[in-house]
C-alpha cells in the first residue's frame, strides 16, 4: 500500500484512501464509458469539460460526429495502479460497437473503414497542454478503401501519413523533429512550399518514410491492428496528465493536479476533402474585446492541427460567407444558439467535410480582463444573466490587471534581464543606486527607478521618491516587495542576472552596463528589465477609482462603465469590510478614494525613519530615565502630528495603529558597517564616542534571529515608556481632533502577543495614559485595544487573550512564518522554486492563505474568540488581505473586515462581493 501511494504522488496524483487499495479495479457497476447522448454539460467533473460539452451539443441537436467519452474515473484509476480498470475494455468494446452500428461500418475495416479521433479533456480547459491523435483506424489494409470511400487518393495517403506521425509522436515517443524533417525533404524534393501540393505518389513515399522512423526509432513497426490503435492512443491521452508542460501549466492555473483527463473517441469527419472543406476556430464575441461580430479563422481543405500548428496562413471566419455560404449561414445560427444556451462568449471549433458542417467542440471561451468585464456587462443587458452572474464571472486577478499602467507592447525594446513580478505595473527611469539621490534626483522632477541588491528599511524615502524599485535579490514578499505594494510601486525582485555595484553606480547584465542616470524600464507583471524607455500606457481604470474619471459620462470609457457597474453591486451584496494598510496620511486619503472603509493597519515603525532615526537611537542608548523620558518626549509630539493627520484623513472611519513592532537593530546602523567604521577610526586614534556607545547598543542587541526576538509586545514590557508614550500620542490626537468636532475612531493594537498576561499588561498601563488624556481635554474618547493574531500560541489561546481583546486582527504574514516554520526573507529565494516545480506547494503560503495550516489556526481562533466575547471584532492586516483567494476564505470564516494596501482595495472589495453572492448561491442551492 505504501508503495502505491508513493508511486501515486511521484506521478503528481493525490494518493489514494487507506481503504482503498490502489490495486483493486473499481466495482464493476461503476460506469466508465458514456456516449455522447448520455450526458450534458454539468457532468465536468466526469466526462471533462470537452465531453460534457459535446454530449450538450448532441442533445441541443446540434451536427456534432458520433462517439463516447472515456470518464476521469477511469483515467484516475490508471494513474493510481498503472492500468486501466478491468471492466474499461468491455465498456469500450460495447460503445464501439453500437458507435459502427451507428455509422455502419467498422473501425479500419479494409473496404469502408471507419476512422476516430482519440482527444483529450479535462475538467478545466488545458489547451494544447495533452494530446490528441486523428484518423485511428487507417493502416496499409484500409488506407485504399479509405481512397475509395472518398474517392480521393491524395486524401488517404494524407491522412494516413499525418495519424503515423501524430501517433508517433505522442504514442510511441519519436521525436517530432524527425518527422518534420522528413516532410520538409519531401517538398523541397518536388519543388514545393506547401504540404498540400504533394500529390499521391509524394504521400505514399512519405509514409514508408514515416514507417521507416517508427521501426527505427521504437524497435518495432508502426502497430496496423485499429484496435491497438486506438487503446493506445488512450493511454497515451490518459499519460498526457502528467507530462510536465500538463503539470506546469496546472500549476500556473492552479489547477489541482488529482482530477484526471477524460477521452473522446469521436468519429472523424475530414476538412482535408478539398476545396468545399475545411476546419476553423470561432468565437461568438471577440475574446480580446468583448465586442459583438465574426470572430475567428478558417483554413480550406485542412485538418484541425493545420490550424493550431500555423503552418498555413488562414483566412478571417467572415470569408467563410463567400466560400460556402450555407455553411456559414449554418455556422453563424449554431453561434448565436451556443451563447444564448451557454449564456456566455463560446469558443467552437469546427470542420466542413464536402459543404457539410459539423461540431467538434465548445467551451466558454478565454478572454482579456477588459472583455471580461465589458462581456458580463453586456449580458447582462441582453438578459441573459443577472447582477450576481456576472460578479462571478470577472475576478480580482483580472481587475489587478486593468488597475496597472503597462508598456505598449507594440513598441521596439531592449529585454536586458528578468527577477522575480513582484509588483504589477510599468515604470520608466533614470538609474539610481541609492535612496539619498532617489530623493535628490526626484525633487528636482527626475524620475527614476531605484537599484539596489536588496532594500531595508532605510530605503524607504527612496523607495518612495522612485517610479520602481529594482533588486538582485529577494522574493515576492522580500522587503522591497512588500513595501512595493503597498505603495503601489512597481518592482522586480530577485534578477539574479543583474551584477549591482552601488559603489560604482553600475548594473552590468548580459554585456550592458546600465551607468547611473542610463534610462531603464521595469515590468512589474512579468519581471522584465529592458534598456532604454519602453513607452507606458495609463490604465483609466485608476483613473475612474482616483476619483479623475466619472463613470457616468457620456465620453467616459466603456470598459470603466463596466467596471464601475460590477463594483457597485460587489459593494451592495458584501459582507466583508475593506480597510487600508496605511502609514501616512497620503496614502490613507488614497486609500479612502480606493474605497477603503477605514485603515486596518498603521505601522508606526516607519514614522520612526529619517530624520526622526537619531531620537530613536538617543531612547536606545539611554542610560538613565532622565535620558529616556528626554528622548521619548521627543518623539511624543512627532508622533501625535502623524495621528492627527492620519485621522483626519480617515475621519469617521477605524483606524487601526499597530504598536512599535520590529525589533530595535533595524533603527541602528549595520553591526559590520559600523564595526569597519569604529576600527578605522580607532586606527587613526579619532574614534568617536557616539559611535563606540553605538556599537555596543549594536552588539547588546544583535539576535541570531531578530523576528522571533526583543519586539513586539516584548519591547513594550522591557523599555518603560514607549508603549506609554504611543498611546499617549494616540488619544492626545483622538481628542484634539474630537475637540475640533472631528470624529477619530481610533484602535490601539498590540503585536507579537502569546499570552494573555502580556496584553493585560499593556492594557493596564494604556488605560491609565487614556483616562488621563481624557479628564486634561474633558472629552469620551471610548478607544478599543485588540491584537494581532500572528503567533501559533496566541490563535491556540485565543479565547484567553479574548478576555483582555476588543479585537483581533491576524497578522497572517508572521502566522504563515511562524506556523511553516519559515524566514520569509530568505526562503522565497532559496528553495521556493522548488517546492513549486515539485509540486509540494501550489503557490506560494505567503501569496495565497494555507487553509489547512494557517486556515484552521485562523478559524479556530476566530471561534475561541467570539465564544469568550460573542461581540469581538475580526479582521487580518497581513499580505493576504489583498489576495483574491484567500479573502474568500476569510468571508468564509467570518472576518468583519480585511486590511490591504491602498491599491488592492478594489481588488478586495470585488472579491468580497464575489465571496458574499458565491456563498448566497450555494445557500440557496
């Protein structure tokens, strides 16, 4: 059994059941066979999307070739055990049988033969990603009668040499290129470009040519039984599964890697008949746009895979109108019945053999985010779906898509290198390597992208003065990523090929050097890096959120009409909160016109940066408590100035602000830096007495592993003061504002808490700093304290911290940390790759929630809190409050409120509306 499940995950299928040995075929009343009148368009998950959807047609009667769909079960039975279940082959001789009966003729019966197509189809369209293989059936016995029965020689011999090559190539293994190779030879042997001016006789020595690669290629000849034919062309198809262009591409879709492909075994109809044949793709609206018309390609005397392959030049589907005009009035109906059935743009794919057409395939249709939003506005209009349909039928991945500037594409570039997407968006520069003349350069109108290795902290003024931040190092969620956006930033992380010299000025990549003040452009949806300007095209769809667009205008965009209609309904149905992850007062007014209802998390360690660093490093070094209350009276009306702005700029509204977190190194210089810098100076015997006191604050407080070290709620409890002194700042803000009749709703939150005993703690000393800021401005401030959620041992106990808690919010960014067991800083970059291609992770924990891990830590907490206090508040300030999964699992787990940066709030609020109709639906269901 172990076995088993060994081999069964090593193919990349989910094991199976302990009670259920792998080796053991199914019951035999289990159905693995279904023709396609048997099923319809909901049984996916069985008969895959291909086969659910001809089996529709059928009963739509709709010209759809006879045939039967092998099931999912099947295939997943062949995966787990290495064979197919012992009743497959009688339910396929049975189905074949009454599908010769139905055509009247036999599978690749010498005189009349009948010829199948062996197709792949899973449940999620996977295009191009498995095999197929036509004209099962031909052989050296039954190729003439074939020529016969078409009265066609040319005809056959074609076939016959295009199922020898398929079958090649995707059944026995042979290189493709060989046979290419082969068919080129034969043209440029007759003079001719293109496949179909070989004759006959040409095609008859190309598949003994053919057959001649087989024998040598496998060791064996190319198989003339159609029944061996045909069982293994569908292993082969079921083998496809897992081929690894298959599994990464289910990785990129996410789509899960234990649902199995189905086969169709479908009869052919032939394209390649001559003039009044053909084959061709259609689309009931333009996938690119969304607009109504004829869209698509056809190709005269062609099978499918000439199409697909590109190696003739088609002809726009509206030509078809004065090729065969019957046809295309035929086609244009099936069209317009497809989308009113479907209720949906179709892609159809499709085959004209001698003026008559047939159906080989449909399926909702991919298409660009615009034509996604601008299609189920439309639909809606025609009253083919509702305002909840068409919220289901657009996402927040596609909404991040419009929201982004990006290159023109049709512009002429200079790719220098590629890291790591980390934040969407094109940004255009001059080179800069280092955040003082980010600023310099940016104040004087310059823009600039801003090249570093890695960022910290320190960066941040640069960070911010820069179009984009470009690094050598790091992952999606490195601090350059995280911070990039938040801001709204575009970057790139992680460009291993970029060579970064910050002393010198320079990048060097491929043989170019990008000098300081060279142009570079950054795509932060792909992670380019190109030389030189790319030309960028504004996104109106930011344009309508920032408030610079109306919706409602006569000349406004139509795509932003769409938009704005879909938003306005996810607004009405949501359940769900949006709020900000805002530190300043510009980025919460941002986030207010964004649609945020309030700021989830304010970190106040960035306020404590720049020029506010020395006061930091003065509280740090304070020796006395003289010299500690000195420094913290600093800081306490710097502090109280960034509240009030903030309130103000959210008033009415929550505002969450989140205790000093991080540890103290990261507000004193590098330990190595300095320590260069005090050996030197003491070298040359004018070493200065404020760097030696630095380094040894630098050395008392250096941690092998500061995150889990001396911050949080920790440095409240062992510096006397600060805590004090923020709280402090905080009401004296609320109550000057209140006294302005503002309306601060300010919330106090402790981070890094594992035990109750530490929030009552602090809350004790903040309660005290409150009714004091209360009776000096004679106001009711009525400020909550909560904590974050961000420690295993804190969701376990959380109906104890419930206790002392208003509220929670989960730092779902440490959770994940703390939970996996992993330094977010270095991991991603390490051995994410890995795990990704392996298949252990299917994203990335810190891109999309672990439900089973940090899920059920989350919702387990949530829980234990609301049992201790029925009416404690739930939210989550971490990445993936942003995330358009994972905000659909914390609707599900009954959050009040999700907190993101300022320019995924859109992104947020539709998936919450899209998470609240789901729901309602399958409620309703």
């Amino acid at each position: 059994m172990f076995l088993a499940v060994r081999a069964a995950r090593r193919r990349g299928v989910s094991a199976v059941p302990e009670t259920q040995d792998p080796h053991v075929s199914q019951p035999s009343s289990a159905k693995f066979v279904y023709d396609f009148t048997e099923g319809n368009k909901d049984l996916k998950d069985l008969l895959g999307g291909k086969g659910a959807n001809l089996a529709e047609m059928t009963n739509l009667g709709l010209p759809v070739p006879p045939g039967f769909t092998i099931t999912t079960e099947a295939c997943k039975v062949y995966l787990d055990s290495g064979s197919e279940p012992a009743a497959l082959r009688a339910e396929v001789s049975e189905h074949l049988e009454a599908l010769e009966q139905k055509m009247g003729k036999k599978l690749g019966q010498a005189d009349d033969p009948l010829l199948v197509s062996v197709r792949s189809g899973a449940k999620f369209s996977m295009p191009g990603m498995m095999d197929t293989v036509l004209n099962i059936g031909l052989s050296d016995a039954s190729v003439s009668g074939l020529a016969a029965q078409a009265g066609d020689e040319r005809f056959a011999w074609d076939s016959y040499r295009r199922l020898i090559q398929m079958f090649g190539k995707t059944v026995l293994g042979v290189d493709g290129e060989l046979f290419e190779e082969a068919l080129e030879e034969a043209k440029q042997a007759k003079g001719v470009r293109v496949d179909i001016e070989l004759d006959a006789a040409d095609l008859k020595s190309l598949v003994a040519h053919f057959k001649d690669i087989v024998s040598k290629q496998t060791g064996r000849d190319f198989p003339q039984e159609p029944r061996e034919q045909m069982d293994l062309a569908v292993r082969a198809v079921f083998d496809s599964w897992n081929t690894d262009r298959a599994k990464l591409y289910r990785r990129q879709e996410r789509i899960p890697g234990d649902l199995g492909t189905a086969v169709n075994v479908c009869s052919m109809v032939f394209g390649n008949l001559g003039p009044d044949s053909g084959t061709g793709v259609a689309f009931t609206r333009d996938p690119a746009s969304g607009q109504q018309g004829v869209y698509g390609d056809y190709l005269q005397n062609a099978q499918g895979e000439d199409v697909v392959a590109g190696i003739r030049n088609t002809v726009p589907l509206a030509d078809l109108e004065q090729i065969d005009k019957a046809s295309y009035d035929e086609l244009m109906q099936i069209m317009e019945t497809l989308e009113t059935h479907y209720k949906d743009l179709c892609d159809i794919e499709f085959t004209i053999e001698r003026g008559k057409l047939w159906m080989l395939q449909t399926r909702v249709g991919k298409r660009t985010a615009g034509a996604a939003f601008r299609i189920a506005t439309q639909l809606v209009d025609q009253g083919l779906i509702d305002e909840a349909e068409a919220l289901q039928r657009v996402n927040g991945a596609q909404l991040a898509q419009l929201m982004f500037p990006r290159f023109d594409l049709g512009a002429k570039s200079e790719m220098i290198g590629r890291g790591i997407a980390a934040s969407p968006g094109a940004a255009v520069g001059k080179a800069v390597f280092d955040s003082y003349t980010a600023v310099k350069w940016s104040r004087s109108g310059e823009k600039v992208i801003l090249i570093r290795r890695e960022t910290n902290p320190d960066d941040l003024n640069g960070m911010i003065a820069a179009e984009g931040i470009l690094t050598s190092r790091g992952g999606k969620t490195s601090h350059a990523a995280v911070v990039a956006r938040g801001m709204g930033k575009t970057c790139v992380c992680g460009a291993e090929e970029l060579e970064v010299d910050t002393k010198a000025r320079r990048m060097t990549t491929n043989g170019t050097v990008i000098e300081e003040g060279d142009v570079v452009s950054i795509d932060g949806s792909t992670g380019k890096v190109y030389a030189g300007e790319v030309p960028v095209v504004p996104s109106p769809v930011v344009e309508y959120f920032e408030g610079r667009m109306h919706a409602g205008a006569d000349d406004a965009d139509e795509l932003v009409k769409a938009v704005h209609r879909i938003m306005a309904y996810a607004d009405r149905v949501r359940r769900l909160r949006v709020r900000a992850n805002a530190d300043n007062a510009e980025d919460a007014a941002r986030a207010r016109r964004f649609g945020a209802q309030g700021i989830g998390l304010c970190r106040t360690e960035h306020m404590f940066l720049g020029e506010r660093r020395e006061m930091v490093e003065r509280l740090i070094l304070a020796d006395t408590e003289t010299d500690r209350d000195a420094a913290l009276s600093q800081l306490l009306p710097l502090q109280k100035a960034d509240f009030i702005e903030l309130f103000e700029s959210m008033d009415g509204l929550p505002v969450t602000v989140r205790l000093l977190d991080p540890p103290l190194h990261e507000f004193l210089p590098d330990i190595t830096e300095l320590s260069v810098r005090v050996a030197l100076a003491e070298a040359r015997k004018d070493a200065n007495e404020n760097d030696l006191r630095l380094l040894q604050a630098v050395h008392k407080l250096h941690e092998q592993n500061p995150m889990l070290g001396l911050r949080g709620v920790r440095l409240g409890l062992v510096i006397p003061g600060l805590f004090a002194m923020q709280v402090r700042a905080i009401a004296e803000a609320a109550a000057e504002r209140k006294n302005a009749k503002g309306d601060p709703r300010a919330e106090i939150m402790i981070p890094l808490v594992g035990t109750v005993q530490e929030l009552e703690i602090v809350r004790e000393e903040a309660e005290q700093v409150i009714a004091e800021v209360e009776k000096a401005h004679g106001v009711d401030l009525r400020l909550t304290l909560g904590t974050m959620i961000e420690l295993p041992r804190a969701a376990l106990t959380a109906g104890q911290i419930a206790e002392s808690a208003d509220f929670f919010s989960f730092g779902t960014n440490d959770l994940t940390q703390t939970v996996w067991g992993f330094s977010r800083d270095d991991v991603e970059a390490s051995f994410f790759t890995a795990y990704l291609e392996k298949g252990i992770f299917g994203v990335s924990p810190f891109e999309t929630i672990d439900k089973d891990g940090v899920g059920s830590l989350v919702r387990n907490a949530a829980a234990a809190g609301r049992a201790t206090r029925p009416d404690l508040k739930l939210g989550v300030c971490g990445e993936h409050g942003g995330d358009p999964e994972s905000v659909h699992f914390f609707h599900e787990a009954g959050l009040d409120y999700v907190s993101c940066s300022p320019f995924r709030i859109p992104v947020a609020r539709l998936e919450a509306g899209r998470a609240a109709a789901e729901s309602k639906g399958s409620d309703s269901r």
